[in-house]
C-alpha cells in the first residue's frame, strides 16, 4: 500500500491570514493521523508565508507516524533538520520568491551540492529523499547523490490528466521502473488529488508515498461544508 502523507501547509496559511492560532495547526496535525494519514509534511520557507520554523518544532512531539520536511536547503533550513531529525527531509530547488514548487533538481549539475548536502542529512539517519522531474537521466543522477528516494514532480501528469489525456503517465513509468532497477524509492507529489490520484498510484510500480496538501484540504473544504452547515442552522433553530 502507498503511504499518504498530508501536507499541512494551507491550515498554516489559514490561521495566519487573522493572526492567532484557529486553525490550531498541532491539533490538526493529530487529527489527520488518527484519521489514518501515515505521515505528515510541512514545507517551511524562508518568508514563512505558511509553516513558521516554530511550527517545525512544535509539530515534532504529536508526529507519530512519518514526518516529513520539505524545502530547499540553505543553511538555515538544513540546520533546522539536522537538530530536529524528522523520518525524511526532501529537498525541493525551491526560489524564495516561488509561490509554489515548480521544478525539480538538475541532479547531474548539482550533484556535488547534493551530495554534500545529502551526506549530513544521512549521517543522523534522517531519510533523504530529491524532488525530480520526471527524466530517466535526472533519475541515474539522483543515484549518485547517495539519496535513499525521489519524490516525482507530478504537475504535468495532473495537467494532461485533467485535460483528458492519460499518455502523460507514460514518462513517470519509466523513471518509477528505472528507479527501482537502481534501488531508489519511489515517492510523488503535487497536484494530486482525488480525480487522479487512483490512476496514478496503479500505473506506478513501487509508489512508497504520496504527499497531498492544497487539493485534500481543498477537497475537504467541499465534501465537508454540507454538514458544518447544516450544524449551524441546527444551532440557529
């Protein structure tokens, strides 16, 4: 079975956006793992537009199942995994002005950065894992940089996908069959939901974990309204 990992990234934004601290984001880190999830990320940046470095330190008690710390590794961010040590860092070329991920790691022109990197991650047994586009050379990169996994960039495939067109699975099954001929695990985010996320998970061979943020809570936004509606009228009667 694949593991999901709920990123939590827009509760933060959320209770940001008035200050205080509703949505409780520690309390809603405890919720989705009893709900089943089996891990929890967050994605830390600089601007701290969403998850506050407090928040790394704060979250680490109640997360149970596998945390999981995204971003790109300047040396504020790697110091804080490093005296944190979560289940898995991944490591994301994000810009710090970038709204949003929008690209992987150039593995081969970055390998001696990663490699570093990586290496200081591993030598507290704290799991790696690059974000990569779906390329096969980027893929026998990563191998030389000594990660344990990729996470494969998915935001082309749910583009295509929602358009109608599911070819666009067909270059993430070949890296996912040429990763596990190489002993990497096998891990995908962004833009997944659940539309085609079914699709996805059956086409790739050895999916560990997909990490699911803006569409799940999103999607819970919608599939929930009726009902917290529903309670307020109640209470209004």
């Amino acid at each position: 079975m694949t593991k999901l990992s709920v990123n939590i990234n827009k509760i933060a934004t959320l209770r940001n956006s008035r200050g205080g601290d509703v949505p409780n984001l520690v309390q809603f880190a405890k919720d989705v793992q009893g709900f089943g999830a089996e891990g929890v990320t967050i994605h830390p940046r600089p601007d701290q537009r969403h998850i506050r470095y407090t928040d790394v330190y704060d979250l680490k008690p109640v997360v149970h199942t596998e945390y999981n710390i995204e971003g790109n590794p300047i040396r504020q961010f790697i110091d804080m995994v490093l005296e944190v040590e979560p289940t898995q860092v991944t490591l994301v070329p994000d810009a710090d002005d970038a709204l949003t991920s929008n690209a992987g790691w150039d593995t081969i022109t970055h390998k001696s950065f990663l490699q570093d990197v990586i290496a200081e991650f591993k030598s507290k047994g704290i799991r790696t894992s690059i974000f990569v586009d779906p390329i096969e050379a980027q893929i026998e990169g990563a191998l030389a940089t000594g990660t344990d996994r990729i996470e494969l960039y998915t935001e082309a495939f749910a583009h295509q996908y929602g358009l109608g067109d599911t070819s666009g699975i067909d270059p993430y099954v070949k890296c996912a069959e040429l990763a596990n001929q190489l002993g990497l695990g096998i891990n995908a985010g962004h833009d997944l939901s659940l539309e085609n996320i079914k699709f996805f998970k059956d086409q790739i061979p050895g999916l560990l974990e997909v990490s699911i943020g803006h569409a799940l809570i999103s999607e819970s936004l919608y599939l929930g309204v009726e009902n917290v509606v529903n309670m307020y009228l109640q209470k209004l009667k």
